[in-house]
C-alpha cells in the first residue's frame, strides 16, 4: 500500500508503541518483559527482507544516559561539513517524527518520509499477520526506515543513537566500526537493571569485535565491566579523563571555549574549540565527539580541522541547556533523572550564580520524582508543576507532593502554557525560568514560546 504522510504516521503508532504506553509491571518482572520487548532476531527478519539495508558506509553507534544525542548532532552537523553523505537516528523528537531521521543536513520531507514508510510496511504487516505475539513495534518500524533511507541515499557514515539499553535495542543490529559511551547514570531500571553495573552492561552491549570504543568519564563500579567487554571482543578503548582530558576556558551565554588534549592510540591530539551549546556537563559530550572524529580519520576517513571548529560552533540540538528569552532569562533543558537534574544545577550554579530561579516542572511517570525534586530545590525559589500532553506525564499531584517534601514554595498548573506564564509573573527581570523536567516538556514549551507548529 501506497501511504500519504498523514497514513504513514497513523499507521506507525497504530503499532505496539512502549514510548507511549503505560505498564503495570513490578521491577521482578523485567527479564520478562525485555525478552517480550526486545528481540532483534525480528529487526533482522525484516531488514534481511528489504536487502539488509542496515550495512551501508561507516558506523558509528552511540549508547549511554546522558548526552548521546548531543554527541551525535554534533559529530552529524561536523561530518556533514566535511562533505560526508551523514545520515543521522536518534530519538526521541520534539516537534515532529521527522527529525529522528536526518541526512546531510535536513530531516526528512514529508514525501519522503512517507515513501520510506510504504517501503518498509508491507514487510512489517506480512510480520505482523503472521506473529500475532512477536510484532513489530513503532521504534523497531522507525529503526528499519532510518536503514532503508540512509541505504537509499547512499551514506558515507551513519550516526545511530540508541533508544533503550544497547545489548537487545533495535538499533544493535548494525556492523559498527566506532562505538561512544556517553555518561551512564540510573534510569529506566524496571528494564536494564536496578543497579548501575547491570545498567552499563546492558548500554556495553552494543560493543562489537574489533570496534573503537571512546567513552566519556564513567562511575567506577562500570570502568571494569567496560575494560573486560573491550578485551573481549579485542576492542581499543578511549577514556575521557584517563586517555584525553577537556578543559573549559571561557564562556558567556553565546558559548564556551574548551580545550581537548591527549593521546589516541599513542598519537597525541590537541583541540582548541568552541561551541554554541551552554552548561560545562556538554565538554563531556564534546570530548567523546572529538575522540570519535579521530577514530574515524583512522578508518580513512579525512576530517578537517576548521569543518570541526564550525561544526561545533554551529551545532543544532535544541531543548539541551537552550535559552529561549532573554529577559527575564528563559532556559528549557530535558534532564529526566536525578543525575542530569543534578548536572542541570551544577551549570547553572556556576553559570549563573546569584540569579533567582523560579522553575516549571513536568515529568514521566516512571522517573524518580522525589530524587529529581531534591536535586532541582536546591536551586528553586519556587517550582510550578505541570504535566505535559504526553499519556506517560506524571501527575500534577504526585509531583506537587513530591517537591513539597523537600520545603519550598509550589503552585500548580494544568499546561505548559499557563505554568510558564505564571513563572514569568513571579520572575523578576535579572531572574531565571527554567523548564525541565521531560523532553516532552521542554517540547511544548518552545513551541509555545518560538511559535513553532508540531507535526
């Protein structure tokens, strides 16, 4: 069947989609549900059926909790300066499933979108029919599109961001030459484990026999389980912070200069750069960035020192740290767990010190609300609760008691819009409204502000 835009995403969230589905499940189960989740011998089914599309150029394949997406967008925006035929997956999106599917530069249009969907179900449905308990889900069916588009345009390089975990997401079925472990921290625990070694394994499940593996600073229960997976499958390993180190050296609400130095693979490296993006946490990101890009020079590939300086310098990935007015001082950022929450208040301690903070708050159901309150009060001078249109949105309730608890002043509104509005009234000029909480959140919130149309 021939499908139009409106019918290709109808028919994707017409399948089983976990980014919009609440479970009733309790952590003992997790093993379980995994298995039913996430099984690639499917994924491989189909994309075996459409030619295997997925082994097309260089890979380059990115896990972690915190800031694979920004390590993506920017070896993307540097890669594609350079000249390279780049696609790019990651998820989730903020105002339209396009933006998960990216090549040399531009999202996907509408048509073409829609021809890659067409293409890709009516294997998905034959599946479907005939495993009526083994189906395709929408992140799988998005996975096989990326492939099918990136295979029809040819790419050089493709640059794929896990969704969940590593060792059993979707995206683990590609041949990667380059793996990035970007910060690992608690999250989604009623699926990868309730512990930060079981969490990082199952992120290191996406390394591979012979790749290059750059990570960024990790906890040191999981350095050891990150250098026995690489001995195993005989991969070399980059560390930020042992091998290659990052220093900032300037910064203003523009940008920051940073410095990255060290060795790989015994060759020394030294990076004088800078980057739009805000908050001292992203040189982590960066540093994995430029350890990635040197790998890839070894696999042949010629990058060029001033196509990484504008790559950084002009990098698009928006709801990260991202000032959306200026007076009074307007910053929307996704932390959705303790850990981000907690690198979120470190930035702006040091950023913007002395600077009243009034907050808007929306998240998840699933995340830990009381840790993530606790973390973003030591900041706040007040906070305003809210819940975004997503079926998956905590609570206002839930979340107003859980901030209670930790002392300061809470209000309660019913939508982005009209928290946001409230914050503005109760935020001084020389203040700070910061937005946080969920992507989902954040979303709402620029295209409230910016004016952007969803879709």
């Amino acid at each position: 069947m021939i499908m139009n835009y409106k019918e290709s995403i109808n028919w994707l969230f017409d399948l089983t989609n976990y980014e919009v589905t609440k479970d009733s499940f309790g952590k003992q189960d997790a093993t379980t549900l995994a298995k039913r989740r996430f099984d690639l011998s499917r994924v491989f089914k189909i994309l075996d059926s459409l030619g295997s599309p997925q082994d097309t150029g260089l890979i380059i394949h990115i896990a972690g909790t915190k800031g694979k997406g920004t390590t993506a967008a920017l070896l993307y925006t540097v890669l594609t300066a350079n000249g390279y035929n780049t696609g790019l997956f990651t998820s989730p999106h903020l105002h339209s499933i396009r933006e998960r599917i990216r090549v040399n530069g531009e999202i996907l249009t509408e048509s073409e979108f829609a021809e890659v969907s067409t293409t890709v179900n009516s294997v998905v449905e034959n599946h479907n029919n005939n495993n009526p308990n083994d189906k395709i889900t929408t992140f799988e069916a998005l996975t096989c599109m990326a492939f099918v588009a990136f295979n029809n345009n040819g790419t050089d390089i493709q640059i794929i961001e896990t969704g969940l975990g590593g060792r059993l997401d979707s995206t683990n079925v590609v041949k990667s030459s380059i793996v990035g472990i970007t910060s690992i921290s608690e999250d989604h625990t009623e699926i990868l484990g309730e512990s930060l070694p079981e969490i990082a394994s199952e992120k290191f499940g996406i390394v591979k026999n012979g790749v290059h593996v750059v990570s960024a600073p990790q906890d040191s229960s999981v350095i050891p389980l990150l250098k026995d997976v690489c001995d195993r499958n005989q991969a070399s390993l980059t560390l930020v912070g042992k091998d290659i180190d990052v220093s900032r050296t300037s910064n203003s609400m523009l940008g920051q200069e940073f410095r990255v130095w060290g060795y790989i693979n015994d060759r020394p490296i030294d990076h004088a750069l800078r980057t739009n993006l805000l908050g001292e946490y992203q040189l982590e990101n960066a540093a994995v960035a430029i350890g990635i890009l040197e790998r890839i020079r070894d696999r042949g590939y010629p990058v060029a020192y001033d196509k990484i300086l504008w790559g950084f310098n002009n990098v698009d990935w928006p709801g990260r740290f991202e000032i959306l007015k200026e007076t009074p001082l307007v910053i929307a950022d996704g932390a959705h767990n303790p850990y981000s929450a907690m690198r979120l208040v470190e930035a702006l301690a040091i950023d913007f010190s002395n600077k009243p903070v009034q907050m808007v708050v929306g998240m998840s159901e699933d995340k830990d609300g009381g840790a993530m309150a606790r973390e973003l009060s030591q900041i706040a001078k007040g906070v305003v609760v809210t819940k975004s249109k997503h079926p998956r949105s905590m609570s206002t309730e839930k979340l107003e008691d859980f901030f209670w608890e930790t002392g300061i002043p809470v209000r309660t509104e019913a939508t982005i819009k009209s928290a946001i509005d409230r914050a503005l009234i109760q935020t001084p000029q020389d203040g700070i409204v910061l937005i946080t909480g969920s992507l989902f959140v954040v979303a709402e919130a620029r295209e409230y502000l910016l004016e952007i149309d969803s879709g």
